[in-house]
C-alpha cells in the first residue's frame, strides 16, 4: 500500500482552500481548536495553583500537556485506523482529509488580514487598530498606520508557518494523528507558554516542545516564500533570502523569525522591532534592512505572496503524492 498522508494532505489543503470552516458549524458544534483549548483552560484551572511550588507546576505542566495530546492523538489515530479498515482507501482518504481540513487555517488567515487592509483603506486608523487588534496580541492603540500595517504583515508571516505549514507537514508525516498533535502542542503554547509568572512553570513543556516541533515548517515556510517571490511581481526573492540568512537567528523565537525575515526581504521591509504588550516594552531586533514604512498596499502585496506561496505548498505536495504513488 502506497502511504496514503501525502495524498490525504493534498486533498486536506484543497478542501481548505475552497470552504475553509463553515461559520454555521463554528456556531452549532464549535471547531476542534476551542474545544482543545476548553481542555487547556479546565487542566490551566486544575492543576496551576499560585501556592504550588515551582517543581509541582513544572510536573503538572507536563502532565498537562500529556493528557491534552492523549485526548486530541487517540481519537484520530482511532478513527483513521477505522476509516481505512471499514470504508476502503478512497471513501476513508476524502473522509480524513476532510476532518483535516479544519486544523488548515489558509482562507481563515487571508480573511483576517485582508481585513485590516480593508479597514485601513475604508475606515481609517481607528478602524485598523480594531482589525488588527484580532489577530496580534500587542498593544495596538500605540500603533501609526506603518506599526498597524507591520504588524498585520507579521501575524501573516507566522500564522502561515504555524497555522499552515506546520500541521500541514505533520499530516503529510503521520495523517491525522499529525496534525491533531500538532494542533494540540500549538494550541497549548499560545495559551500557557508564557514567560509570564502563572506560566513561566506549568508552560514550561508546552513551549519547548512547540518550538521542537516547528523547526522543520518554519524553514519550510521561508523557503515557500522565496519561491513565491519569484512569481510575484513586486517582491524581491533575492532579498528576501539574504533577509533570512543574515536576521533569522536574532530573533527571539528560533522559529518565528525565518517566516519573519523571508516576508520582510520579499516586501523590502522591516519587521518585528520593539513592540508594547500592555504596558511592557519588547526590544525584538528588526527583521530585514529595508523600509519601516509601510500601509494597506503593503498588506495587499503579502497576501499575493502568501498566495502564491501556499499554491506552492499544494502543488510541492501533489507532486510527492503523484511520486509516491507511482514508485
């Protein structure tokens, strides 16, 4: 038997693409990522009490997350395995990749940065700060409209490693147990990770292992980029891979700054830079050497390129399935 996550990865990405998540199934059941972050938020509760001392939190940090994967991993190793056993490999392939599909974010991610696009050119800076202010967790209401802008490029630019790229590589490695884990891990990071001193303990295995298993997409995610700035008109392949090799490693995540810097090169921009979370300022170091400015075309001009990127991703794992299948 040829292995079927290629291919169930490939038609995953294409269902994405074309529906994303219906609105009416998010109101009437939810989506698999609330209902993982319902789990976190009941262990959060549980098991990280302020007068525990750090070694306990530590402990329950792990525990945590094992049970958090043991919840979202079994099931979809289950069902895949029963899918290919009852319903014969093409019924049980569209099937899988249709419940994969909901752990892609392409279209989710392209509609909530084209809004802050739309709502600077249609409403103004007031109206771009609210839109951004969904998708980055700094303070916007400090934010000019090259700080708004910047920062709805970079949440394009990460959100495409760990919302794409990255569930996407561990479907494509091990089905839907892949990517339910992936999600898992991802989802538990963005909620207890935290270098924040309720966190710094009980998140502590939860961001490292995040940042593990984000290594191989993040570099992925650079490389699609540069090969989508070749295509793209206006954006600059040549820098964006000088970007990547001289600024990716000085930024604070070892993984966030390769998305970071390609995207900056692409655009002849700078990104990240110091940044206020609520009252607290974060020296990050700029991403890329070009222009601070930026506004709404800039913004317009990283959605092609993320486009062009992901139809990149789609078709580099068309041709792995068409390989593997026919070897």
């Amino acid at each position: 038997m040829i292995d079927p996550f290629p291919l169930l990865l490939a038609f995953a990405l294409l269902i994405e693409a074309a529906l994303g998540y219906p609105q009416p199934l998010v109101r009437r059941i939810g989506h698999p990522v609330i209902w993982i972050g319902g789990l976190i938020a009941r262990l959060d509760r549980a098991l990280n009490r302020p007068t525990m001392p750090d070694r306990r939190r530590r402990l329950n940090g792990v525990a945590a997350l094992v049970l958090v994967l043991a919840a979202t991993v079994l099931p979809a190793a289950l069902a895949q395995g029963a899918a290919f056993a009852l319903l014969g490999f093409w019924p049980a392939l569209l099937l899988l990749a249709l419940a994969a599909s909901s752990l892609l974010a392409q279209r989710s991610l392209d509609s909530h940065v084209r809004a802050v696009a739309d709502a600077l050119e249609n409403g103004g800076l007031d109206a771009g700060r609210r839109a951004v202010s969904m998708i980055v967790g700094r303070n916007t209401s400090v934010l000019d409209e090259a700080g708004v802008s910047r920062a709805a490029i970079e949440s394009l630019a990460e959100n495409f490693s760990d919302g794409i790229v990255a569930p996407a590589f561990w479907c494509g490695v091990f089905g839907l147990p892949g990517i339910a884990a992936y999600k898992a891990i991802n989802t538990a990071d963005s909620m207890i990770g935290h270098r924040t001193p309720r966190h710094l303990m009980f998140g502590w295995a939860a961001a490292r292992l995040d940042d593990l298993v984000n290594l191989p997409a993040s570099r992925l995610c650079a490389l699609w980029l540069v090969l989508a700035a070749v295509v793209t008109p206006g954006a600059r392949p040549g820098t964006a891979l000088a970007a990547v090799w001289r600024d990716a490693r000085h930024h604070r995540s070892p993984n966030a700054g390769w998305p970071e810097t390609a995207m900056a090169g692409a655009l002849s921009l700078r990104l990240n830079g110091p940044k206020l979370y609520g009252e607290t300022l974060s020296q990050d170091h700029w991403m890329g050497d070009g222009r601070a400015e930026a506004g709404a075309a800039d913004i317009r001009l990283a959605l092609r390129l993320y486009r062009r990127a992901c139809l990149i991703q789609f078709v580099a794992v068309a041709l792995l399935a068409g390989a593997l299948h026919y070897t």
